[in-house]
C-alpha cells in the first residue's frame, strides 16, 4: 500500500511516499530555516506564507521522486496537529482537496505520535538496510522536539499512554533558546551539540526542578538558570539584557556552558526513560524528534539501557512527511479515515 504523506506543522512543509509503513519511496523536506534565521526562531506567518508557495511543488517532487503516478497512491495521510495553527491549514486544506479530486482516503496524523514512527521506517530511497528490524511492542519512545518532551508506552499502534511529558518549554526548545543566550544561532540543537564536544560537561551545574509525577519534564527552569549563570559570568546583574551577553562570553564559557547545559538535559531524558523501561519492560525502546538527532543523549541511552536503543537517521528525527506517511499506513490498515469534507486542523493536539 502507498501512501503519500503531507506535513506542514511548523517550518518544514513536507512530502513523502511511503510503502508499507516501512519504505521509503521519497522523502521531500523544503527546509525553512533560512527564511527564519534572520529572525533567530520560527516567525508562524513567514512559515505559513512560505508553506503555500511550495507545498504543491513539494508533492510533484514527492511523487516524481518515487516514481509513483496519482492513480498508484491508495491514500494520503496529513499532520492535522499539533502545530502552528497557519502553517498546518496549509497542509490540510492542500490534502482535503487533493483527496477530494484525486478521490483518495484521506488519513488524519497526530505529529507526535508519527515522529516514533520514523522508527519503522527501514529503508532510505535506494539504500536497503539490511540491519532494520520492525520496532516490537510494548514499545516505550521518548519523543523530544522543538514543540513536545513525552514519554510513551505504545502497547500497539493505536493504544497508548503518555507516562510523562513537559509541563512547560519543550527540550529543543531549549535547546534552541540556550543557543540564543550563546550566540550559536538557529537552529540551537545542533548548534549546542558541536559547542559541547569542545567543552566540559561538568564544569557547570543546574539544579533538576522537583515535579509531582516522575515522569514529567520541565525545561524552562533551566533556560533561566543558564541566563543567570551567563549573567554572573559577565559580570552583570539580573536586569542585564540575554541578546547582550554573547559577545562578552569567551569560547571556552561557551563550550562550557554548551556541555554542561546539554549533559544536564540528557541526564534527565535518560533518568526518565530508564526508569520507565524499569517499569513496564518494553520489548524496544525508541527515541524520535529532533532532539533524538542528538549524539550524546543516543550514546548514553545505548549505554545505559539494558536492551539496544532504536533511532532514526538524523533526516528522519526532524520534522518529514515519511513519518505522517508512514503512521499513516497503520491508520489506513485500521480503516482509520477522516471526512475530507470536514477535516479541520488540530493546532493543540495532545497525544
Ligand atoms: O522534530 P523537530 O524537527 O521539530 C519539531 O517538531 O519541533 O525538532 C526540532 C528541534 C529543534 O529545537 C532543534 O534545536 C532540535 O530539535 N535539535 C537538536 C539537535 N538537532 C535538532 N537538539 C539537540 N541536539 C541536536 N543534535
Ligand atoms: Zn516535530
């Protein structure tokens, strides 16, 4: 079965084509972040008018790229939500019309839920990968992005509990807003991790917020808790503007701080999903999101966890329309459609 898959969440509009759950026929990501560096963040409207102008030309490319004509697509599948509300009524309305004159099913796709599901995809256009198992059930994904931090036990592909997640600032979040405060520019992520590798990961401490369930996170504790520290190291007091204190770091503060911060993060992603493995036993483990593209938190996942971790490669942790496709076909096998009549969008869905 092939499904073409169409993401618009946030600032990468996307189209796949996806056999099976499991291959990747094509995979097109029409990456934003140019537009939106000028602006240190993703700008919703930037994104959403931006988002209208390729999106049409993304899902040519999706199927050229494939080699996959209309009539062979047996349905479409769509990010509905979470996301920027613009940006996702793009993409909805763009699949509500095209299944409406192509005459396909129509699948509505939670973004969280389908960044796991990137897990299952096996194969990258014209590379077989002969080491790729289908993830196992029960299956436990920490699931860490710009936009969401959970953690959840999938006990099959549509019943599932969310143990914990953030009850504020998502981890990439930041991520990307501590990368700000350094001057390392957008997106943080990446930018965070090579300043790491130069720096040490024990020079600096932050405190871990105490929450009420063990498996919650909570991230915007420490953005402060990093501003504060940068303020003292400069020399300045509270009042003292964060945009200000970049140019008044020295690279070893920088890399310090990029280590230290990224070592307390990781610490607490991986206290959570080994306790949760603990638990309940699941037969895999998974991480997705960007946030999983990140080295340090895979080597000590693998290294702590008793059972080996699962990621995707690194194109398929950020944003993509592989992985709406591909939790897609599970939702198509389950006859899981939605009305592309009334499909409306999702901008808070919650998992
Ligand atoms: O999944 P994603 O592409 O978009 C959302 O759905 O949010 O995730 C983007 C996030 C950004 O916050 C980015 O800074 C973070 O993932 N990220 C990373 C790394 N690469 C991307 N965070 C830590 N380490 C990385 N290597
Ligand atoms: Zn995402």
């Amino acid at each position: 079965m092939k499904i073409l898959g169409i993401e618009t969440s946030c600032h990468e509009p996307a189209a796949a084509v996806v056999g099976d759950g499991v291959k990747i026929l094509s995979n097109i990501v029409a990456s934003q972040i140019d537009l939106h560096r000028a602006f240190g963040g993703v700008v919703p409207e930037v994104a959403a008018r931006s988002h209208i102008e390729v999106i049409l030309p993304v899902i040519e490319t999706a199927l050229e790229q494939a080699h996959v004509s209309w009539p062979k697509i047996d349905a479409m599948a769509v990010t509905y939500g979470p996301g920027l509300p613009g940006a996702l009524l793009v993409g909805v309305i763009t699949a509500r019309t095209l299944a409406l004159v192509k005459n396909k099913p129509l699948i509505a796709v939670d973004h969280v839920a389908a960044h796991a599901y990137a897990n299952f995809l096996g194969q990258k256009t014209g590379k077989p990968d002969s080491s790729f198992r289908i993830p196992d059930f029960p299956l436990l994904a920490l699931i860490v992005s710009g936009g969401h931090s959970q953690l959840v036990l999938f006990q099959n592909h549509f019943d599932y509990k969310v143990l914990g997640e953030t009850l504020d600032d998502a981890a990439g979040e930041a991520f990307d807003k501590v990368a700000k405060m350094l001057g390392l520019g957008f997106p943080g992520g990446p930018a965070i991790a090579k300043a790491a590798t130069q720096g040490s990961p024990l020079k600096y401490s932050f405190t871990e917020p105490k929450l009420d369930n063990q498996y919650d996170f909570s991230f915007s504790g420490i953005k402060t808790a990093v501003l504060r520290h940068l303020q003292a190291l400069v020399k300045k007091d509270y009042r003292f503007a964060s945009h200000h204190i970049a140019p008044l770091l020295t690279q070893s503060q920088v890399n310090d701080t990029a280590a230290s911060f990224q070592k307390t993060v990781v610490d607490w992603l991986v206290e959570r999903t080994l306790m949760a493995y603990k638990e309940f036993e699941p037969k895999t483990v998974v991480i997705a999101g960007g946030v999983a593209a990140n080295q340090h938190l895979r080597q000590q996942l693998a290294a702590q966890l008793p059972i080996p971790i699962t990621y995707p490669p690194i194109n398929l942790c950020t944003d993509n329309a592989a992985m709406i496709a591909g939790y897609g076909y599970f939702l198509a096998k389950a006859k899981r459609f939605s009305n592309a009549l009334t499909l409306e969008t999702e901008p808070s869905l919650s998992m």
